[in-house]
C-alpha cells in the first residue's frame, strides 16, 4: 500500500550537476549550489578529521562510501514504495537497505496521510536549491520530510545540520509556492534496524532557518574571496 498522492503543487524539475566537486543545479535559469554543499562547506569539521585520522584514511573511506550506497539503496526503496510500483534489489547492499527502508515504512510513514512530492527539487532563486525526500502532510501538518541511513544511532545535538538542512527546504518551498510550512521530520534508520525520529517545528525551526541564511552568507563570502 503507497501513501496517496495530492497533486496541489506544481513541482519544477532540476537538473543537478558536479562541478570541481561541487554540487550545483539548474532550476529555471538559475545555477545554485545545492543546500548540502552550502552545509559541508561551512561546518565544523574537527571531529571528522580526528575521526578520520584516528581510523586510517583508507577505512574512513571504505565506512563512507558503504554508509553512501546503503542510503541511496534504502532511498530508492522508499521512492518505490511512496510511487506505489514495485521494486527489488538483490543485491548485497540492496539486501541490507531493505529492511532499512521497511522500518521507515512501517513506523515513520505511518502518521503521513498524504503527500505532495516525492523526490522534489526546491530551490530559492539564485541561491540554492536540493532535493528533499519528501513533502507531505505528517500528524496534521504540513512538513518536509528527509529519510536518513546511519551506522549507529544519532542523538539530537549531533544532527543540527540536518535540521538546517530541513528549513532550507522549507524556506525555499514556501517562497516558491506560497506555504507557511514550519515543521521539518527527520526519518532515521541504522543498519541494525533501529528506528529515529526527528521533529522541528514552531521557534526550533525559525532558528535553524537563521542559521542557514548565515551559512549561506558565509558560503558566498568565502567564494567570493576565492575567485576575486
């Protein structure tokens, strides 16, 4: 059974791109950096260096690029799922993404009653854009809705960036459509099948709407410093 689809807004499509590394679109004439590059360009990334030099660079990458083809797996397995066709995946990490994507199914999707879009590029003109999992109507509310793979679980203050990320969404969405969403979900599952979910919503999210406005900022600057 897939969730049933509203058709209320008119989605436009994008084209998303690499360019020296960088994730860009191109969304009706403008060419943005996409919201996740903004974030990995403008963070802390202390303890990913630590981390990273405390394992081996080798096994840093080797656990990066797993986690990264279970998420798109498990992806796919949702946006099959949320379409209402069928899909399987055989594979070695299909067969580990699967039940991943079934936890999310079976607990997070649950409360979603309706949707607008699935895999859907939003952008704000001439500054960003990206592409959120999901938009739809969760407990009552319209939301934008991101599903997230992890090795182990996350507690709440290591996932802020993911909050940002959410608001970006949002602020793109309710400029080009005219919404007021304000509540963001965070739907999480760790390879062990272990199930997070993530709520912002109300002044929480306002604040990580700031927060991303700043990196934004921040992002253009230092760029701007780079090619001057």
């Amino acid at each position: 059974m897939s969730l049933t689809k509203h058709f209320k807004y008119q989605y436009h499509p994008g084209k998303a791109t690499t360019d020296h590394g960088t994730r860009m679109y191109e969304v009706q004439g403008f060419r943005m950096p996409s919201v996740t590059t903004i974030l990995a360009q403008t963070k802390d990334d202390e303890y990913i260096r630590t981390w990273r030099n405390k394992i081996g660079h080798e096994e840093a990458d080797r656990i990066f690029n797993l986690s990264s083809k279970r998420g798109t797996a498990m992806h796919k397995f949702l946006e099959k799922y949320i379409q209402g066709t069928g899909y399987d995946d055989l594979t070695e990490i299909g067969v580990q993404a699967k039940p991943m994507a079934q936890k999310i199914i079976d607990v997070g999707l649950t409360p979603v009653s309706v949707y607008y879009g699935s895999e859907v590029t939003l952008h704000y003109p001439g500054l960003y854009a990206g592409q959120t999992d999901l938009v739809g109507v969760h407990k009552g509310k319209d939301a934008i809705i991101d599903f997230k793979q992890t090795n182990k679980p996350k507690k709440r203050e290591w996932i802020s960036d993911y909050f940002s990320q959410l608001s970006a969404y949002a602020m793109a969405h309710n400029f080009i459509y005219k919404t007021k969403i304000t509540k963001g979900v965070i739907m999480m599952s760790s390879k062990d099948h272990y199930y997070q979910e993530f709520v912002v919503e109300g002044k929480e999210f306002q604040k990580y709407k700031h927060n991303f406005l700043r990196r934004v900022d921040e992002y253009y600057q230092t760029r701007s410093k780079k090619t001057g």
